[in-house]
C-alpha cells in the first residue's frame, strides 16, 4: 500500500477521475452525493444505538458514543472541503487486508511479488486509512 500512497501523493490530477471515490467532493462537486452518504452512515449509527438497547452482548463505552456524535454535529459539506485541504492525502485501495493480497513467485528476479487485488472501493483519503482498515480486518 505504501507504494500507492507515494505514487499518488497529493496529485491534483486525481480529483478528476470521478471513479475514484471522494475525489469530486474533494474537488467541490456532488455535494448531494456526500449529503446522501453523510445521512445513511447517521441512520446506520442511530440503527446500532437502537439494537444495543436491547443487546447487552457488546457494550459501547459513552466516550465512543460521545465521540461519534460529535463527529455527526460537524459533518458538512464545507468542512469536508477544509479537513483535505490541510491534510495529506492520496489514493486508496479502501478495502486493504491479507485476503486482498496475493503472494507470488517474483517473475525474473528472485524471492516473491506482493500484489495487490480488488480495487473495487479504491478513493482518495488518507494513507493511514488503509492501514488501519488492514488492522482491524485480521
């Protein structure tokens, strides 16, 4: 993954391909795309809250339900905008853990190639994103 993220760091030529997930939003556009997707990630958060009434199996600590609805108080498009303009960013694999790899022989040198599968949610967002998603997939 470190290899993507630097080889994509911060290219402006990025935020045109509308393929690449939250690259118009970073660029000013489809602001009803990510009101849309802001609103479900909301109803999914009040639909957990809800069954945890209910389902004492796992429990949420206030700190975390405090923290998520302060982050839902500051959605907005804008302050979307404003977070990436000071942040790094770069594109993503978006779903980047081991069943996501294949290891395979190195073809003319020796040793082994990693290489990476699945683009299907590939975006712009931080570098740390994806190893982050790799920690709490496996």
């Amino acid at each position: 993954a470190a290899r993507l993220h630097g080889r994509f760091w911060r290219k402006a030529a990025l935020l045109e391909k509308p393929f690449l997930r939250a690259a118009s939003w970073m660029a000013g556009k489809d602001e009803e795309s990510f009101l849309c997707t802001a609103q479900h990630a909301v109803q999914m958060w009040r639909a957990f809250l809800a069954k945890q009434e209910g389902d004492q199996s796992v429990r949420i600590s206030p700190k975390i339900v405090d923290l998520m609805e302060t982050a839902i108080a500051k959605v907005s498009f804008l302050n979307y905008q404003d977070m990436w303009r000071s942040l790094n960013w770069t594109m993503v694999h978006g779903d980047f853990h081991p069943a996501n790899l294949m290891v395979t022989d190195s073809v003319g040198a020796p040793g082994f190639a990693v290489l990476l599968l699945d683009f299907e949610a590939v975006g712009i967002g931080s570098g740390p994103q994806d190893l982050g998603q790799f920690m709490i997939s496996h």
